[in-house]
C-alpha cells in the first residue's frame, strides 16, 4: 500500500468520521437524553469510543485516533457537559496507567547519552510550534499581539506524543534506532515543563516581537484581515460554514 493510498484513507476516515457524527451524534444523544438512564447512556457512549477505535485499528491508525474523533464530533454538542462526568473516572484512572507506563519504558542511560539532540530538538520544536501556531491565528484573523500571546501557550507537543513513538517504535523497529523514543519522551517533558514559564512571559514576548514589525507590515496585516472579515460575513449564512467553522479554529490552534 503506497504512502499516497494511506494518507487517501487517512483524510477520508477523519473528514467521513467527522461529517457522519455532527449529523448524527447529537441526535443520538438528544435520544439517550430522553429515553436511557444513566447507567445505559455511560455504556453506549463508551461502546461508541470502543467501536471507533476498533476501527481506526482495521484501517491501520491508532486506537487513540477513533476516541479522539468522537471526542472532536461531542465537543459541539450540548451534552458535552454530561459526556465529560461520565468519562472523568476513567480519564483520571487511564491517565495514571498511562503515564506509568510511559514511564517505564524510559531509560536514563539512552536519554544520558543523547542529551544534546534532545536540548537542540526541544528548542526547535519551540520556536516551530510558537512560529507556526502564530502565523495560523495570524492568518485566520487574529490580532498580532493575541496571535504572539497564543503561539506561546501551545509549545509543548503534548502526551499524545508518547502514543505516536509507541507505535513507531512498535510497527517499524528495524528501521528507528533505539534512541529514538527517549528522544521523542525527553523533548515532550521539556518542552511541558518549558510551557508554565512561556505563557507566564506570553505578554512580554508578544510586546517585544510586535514593536519591532515594521509599520507597513502591520498595515498589511490589517488590510488582511480586513479582507477575511467581509468574506467571513458573506459567507456567514452557509450551513456548511456554521457546521465546519469552529472545526476549522480548532484545527487552527492544534495543529
């Protein structure tokens, strides 16, 4: 199976799974609502997670990539409240299971000896994350100074890492060098630990970057966005854009 025909599937899993739930999973939960005590609403929606997971399996993603589509497709939805009491118990269980598991895969010694690529790599991965997410709230409208102040706060690559370089490690070990995953664990710790200190001086950074933009570029900049406001406002009315458009700011300051 080429690279192409997988990155095909992958699109088409995440926009189908995503389409089919805003469709259909508030009507579902409007019915549980109604009809279903507690109890039996707690057990279908963790089905539902089981059922996407499963699936994003056979299709050759992680388990974690169906979960993360229902959580996306709920996150819209009235009952998000509700959904997120019935999944604390298990988060707060899964996640000390999961850490400890991380943890013991981590080896002092691997992280010992690859202690510079893991500094150079966290430093990279900050100044990207910070560039890439401010330029993104920069082009979908966002005022520089609040757009510098967002880059800041979303540095760290998250656990969701770990997941990723599991797998990697898992399905591919010939090709991935031992010191791979202790690279990937060590970069992620940094760079949360990093996270508190950068958004505690988000201010400072965001105030120092933009008094040095040159005046015609924040002149651009508003005529930019001036632009996207009234094609925002012509599309306003489309039912598609209602449906898609905190999606598509989501995605914005994720990715």
């Amino acid at each position: 199976e080429s690279s192409s025909q997988k990155l095909f599937l992958f699109i088409t899993f995440g926009v189908s799974g995503v389409i089919l739930g805003l469709i259909f999973m508030p009507r579902l939960l409007r019915q549980l609502d109604r009809s279903a005590e507690g109890e039996i609403g707690s057990l279908l929606l963790i089905g539902m997670v089981l059922l996407l997971a499963y699936i994003a399996q056979q299709a050759g993603y992680s388990l974690a990539l169906g979960a993360f589509v229902l959580g996306v497709i709920i996150g819209d939805t009235p009952q998000k409240g509700q959904v997120e009491r019935i999944f604390v118990g298990l988060r707060d269980l899964f996640s000390a299971v999961f850490f400890v598991a991380v943890g013991m895969l981590i080896n002092l010694a691997t992280m010992a000896d690859v202690w510079h690529l893991i500094l150079i790599l966290t430093m990279v991965t900050i100044l990207v994350r910070f560039l890439a997410a401010s330029v993104a709230q920069i082009i979908v409208g966002q005022e520089p100074r609040e757009a510098f102040r967002t880059g800041a706060c979303v540095t760290p690559i998250g656990e969701f890492s770990f997941i990723i370089v599991l797998m990697a490690t898992s399905l591919t070990p010939a090709l991935l060098p031992p010191t791979f995953s202790a690279i990937i664990v060590g970069v992620s710790t940094l760079t949360a630990f990093a996270a508190p200190l950068l958004i505690q001086r988000a201010e400072w950074i965001s105030e120092a970057i933009v008094s040095r933009f040159p005046v015609r570029l924040l002149k651009a900049i508003d005529v930019y966005h001036g632009l996207t406001e009234r094609i925002v406002m012509r599309h306003s009315g489309s039912a598609l854009w209602k449906l898609t458009k905190s999606r598509v700011v989501q995605l914005d300051i994720t990715g």
